[in-house]
C-alpha cells in the first residue's frame, strides 16, 4: 500500500515539474518585419517606357516621386540625371513648385516635396535620327521622417524610345490618308498599323 501511494506521489511530481518547466519556456521568438528599403520608402515611377516618335518630334516622359504620409523629401536633392544618346536631345525639364519650410535638422528653411514630385521630361529626336535608342535616368532624393533622415538614394530606370526617320513616317501618312478617303484602296493594307508607328 505504501508501495502505490509512493507510486502515485512520484507521478504527480513529475506532472507538477514538467508543468513548471514547460511554463518557464519562453515562446518562440516572432519573425521582425523586413526592413524597407529606402527605394521602396520613396518610390519613383516611369512613363511611358516604351514609346515611338517621328524624327524631329517631341517625347514627353513623367517621372513622379511618391512621399509617404509624415514624410518629406529635400526639393535641392531631389532629381532626374539624363545622358542621352546621340540623335536625342533633353528639353527643359519642368517639376512641381516646392514648399518652402522650417527643417528640424537643418535648422533652417528648406524647399520640400511632402506628397509627391512630378517631374516632365522632353525628349527631342533629332530630324536625322532613326533607331531605337535606350535612355537612361538616374532619379535620386534624400527624405525625412519626423524624428530621422535617411540617406540620400538614387535608382535608374530606362525608357525605349523607337525613331521613325520623318520620310518613312510621312510616306506611311500618305497612304493612310489615300486609304481612307478612297483615292487607293489597296494602300490600305500596308496602313493599317500605322497607330502603332507615329505618335505625337
């Protein structure tokens, strides 16, 4: 008899230990959240990327920085670096009017983006020019949170742009013209997929 309440004395200490011990275990760590790069923090984005323009024409590319909400980023280091290749000039390129205010860390007034900055971008295809040329940008920025700045950063993105030499163009011109108000019919065909070949 001494023998069982021995017995069942042992078991239950062994449940009582292994209750406290299992009570003791720390949970399982969770997983921290992945840091956000600061490309993703403040996201640039490009249009169009590919385009088709006329010799001597105009392309007009939209670069937009996006600026998180309780952001801002610094308008003096904020910017599009184009080097375009030969047969494409850039025009003068036009951004949104900053906001002058007081920075906390600069201790003076600065000009900022605190929503977003759109930057316009003309690309001129020089009357000589014919190809497809890859146009490189370097779009960089340096934005705040309210209690930190970050460090600036800069992304590249590249844009297509495709030149019809003008002759090829005009002549494509004319015989969807002579297609359409009856004067040659059979030019039509060789007309139809002029939508995709010239744009403003």
């Amino acid at each position: 008899m001494k023998q069982n309440t021995r017995t069942l004395l042992l078991v239950a200490l062994i449940f009582t230990l292994g209750a406290y011990v299992g009570s003791q275990v720390p949970p399982p760590e969770s997983t921290p959240p992945k840091p956000i790069k600061l490309s993703e923090r403040f996201p640039w984005s490009v249009e169009p990327t590919v385009a088709t323009i006329s010799a001597g024409d105009t392309l007009h590319i939209t670069a937009i920085l996006g600026v998180p909400d309780q952001h801002y980023v610094y308008a003096e280091r904020t910017g599009v670096d184009i080097t375009p290749p030969s047969g494409i000039a850039v025009g003068e390129i036009v951004t949104d009017a900053p906001k002058l205010k007081y920075d906390t860390f600069e201790k003076r007034d600065v000009p900022q983006y605190d929503s977003s900055a759109t930057f316009r971008i003309p690309l001129i295809a020089d009357v000589s020019a014919g190809g497809t040329f890859e146009i490189s940008l370097t779009l960089s920025t340096q934005g705040c949170s309210p209690t930190m700045c970050y460090f600036p950063t800069s992304v590249e993105r590249t844009v297509l742009v495709t030149v019809m030499p003008s002759g090829a163009a005009e002549g494509a011109l004319s015989d969807f013209s002579r297609a359409t108000d009856g004067t040659d019919t059979g030019a039509l065909s060789g007309a139809v997929n002029l939508g995709n070949v010239v744009a403003e």
